[in-house]
C-alpha cells in the first residue's frame, strides 16, 4: 500500500515495541507465531481502556482493541482517535476507484483511524467475517483484522465488509510489556463488544466501553483492574 516505517518512539512508551507489518501476507501469520499457555493472560478480543493516569500525549484517553495477546507480546488497534482522512481519500491516495457504494456509512463520512504509533503509514483493518483476503486473521467470531490491500479493493468495488474500521498504524507490545503497563495501572481491561467498535460514533466509544465495565466513566479514579 505505502512504505513501512519504524516506530519512532522508545520501547519503554506505551504500545510502541513490537513492529508489525500492514498490507503483507506476511504478518498475519508472523503475528500467530507464538501461542501462549493455559497459564498465561490472553487478552485477544478484548478492550484495552487508558486509565486517567495514562498520561502519553497518543494513549492517553484511548480504548484499543487486542487483536492479539501472547507469550511473544501484544498487538491491537486504537479505535477512537480519527484521523482527518476519509476512507474514500484513502482509496484515492493507493489509486483505488470507488465503484460502488457502500452498504453503511458513506466512504465520504467514515474516518481512518489512528490505530497506533507503530508503522503508521500502514493500513489495519478490522471488519466483520466474510470472504477470505489474502492476509486475515480471526480475532473472534465477529471480527477479523486484514492486512492486505486486496480487503480495500473489495471496498472500493462495493462487495467489501459492510462492517469495517480502516487504521493506519497499529499498537505493538513487547514480551510482558503490556503486563507491566496494567500492573502500573495503566490500563482497565474487558471482553470486546463489537458494536462499539463497528457502529457506535467515535466520540461515544470510550464511554461505551467503560460502561461494558459498570463503570461511570467521570467517576472514575486512577485504580487498576480488568474483568
């Protein structure tokens, strides 16, 4: 799609370590390397939600979706910070011609995410289950993230998923850095929904999330905790 491009910030930020690659055959099946054991925390398919004391200037005050969670680290998709990029300059920018419409919001209105300081000038994206792309791995039975460009071509065609969430960048963990971070209460965690991730405005995603928790979100203080 376009050039990769390394990680700028230290390993020790949050969700900067683990360089992926976006728009290859390649990493998805890298990204599945390492399974972890029945001991090990697996928070695949679920939310990760900053805690007020998350204070980095990117996650600060974001809900990122795990789509992988194992022994070799972590990898998700901020799904609340948009860019200024419409899915349709998208398209136009990887010379790609819309030729049907699309069966939720117009490409026009719907907004590329920032999904995450990690290779930011590639493309991740999540959408519901349907005919199989290139590079597509299953999150759970109602999402699965795609990282090659033919998963763009089916939406420029009009036949693509009719629930997506395009990002460019990704988030990346490191071997027991996200454990760390949640244990430094940076993090609340809970079982993705998604209809937060796929239907509900942006601005109203981080409150919805909190709520999967029974938490107000402007009460909330700087605990830590997951269900």
């Amino acid at each position: 799609m376009v050039k990769s491009s390394k990680p700028q910030k230290s390993p020790s930020s949050p969700g900067t370590s683990q360089e992926t690659s976006g728009f290859s055959k390649s990493s998805a099946e890298t990204s599945a390397a390492a399974a972890p054991s029945a001991s090990e925390l697996n928070l695949s398919n679920h939310f990760l939600i900053a805690m007020p004391s998350m204070l980095d200037p990117i996650f600060g005050g974001s809900v990122v979706y795990l789509c992988e969670h194992n022994a070799g680290g972590a990898l998700g998709v901020i799904i609340n910070k948009p860019t200024d990029m419409t899915v349709d300059v998208l398209l136009d920018r990887i010379d790609l011609v819309q030729e049907g419409e699309s069966d939720t919001a117009p490409l026009d209105r719907k907004l590329v995410m920032f999904g995450g300081p990690v290779q930011v000038e590639r493309g991740f994206v999540l959408h519901a289950p349907m005919a199989q792309f290139s590079s597509m791995m299953t999150v759970s039975d109602d999402i699965v993230l795609t990282t090659s460009k033919d998963v763009l071509e089916a939406v420029a065609h009009g036949s693509g998923p009719t629930r997506l969430l395009v990002s460019l960048g990704c988030s990346g963990w490191s071997a027991g850095q996200l454990e760390q971070e949640i244990a430094r209460n940076g993090w609340l965690t809970v079982r993705a929904d998604p209809r937060i991730v796929f239907d509900l405005p942006i601005e109203e995603r981080f409150d919805a999330a909190m709520r999967l928790l029974g938490i107000d979100p402007y009460m909330l203080a700087g605990e830590a905790g997951h269900a």
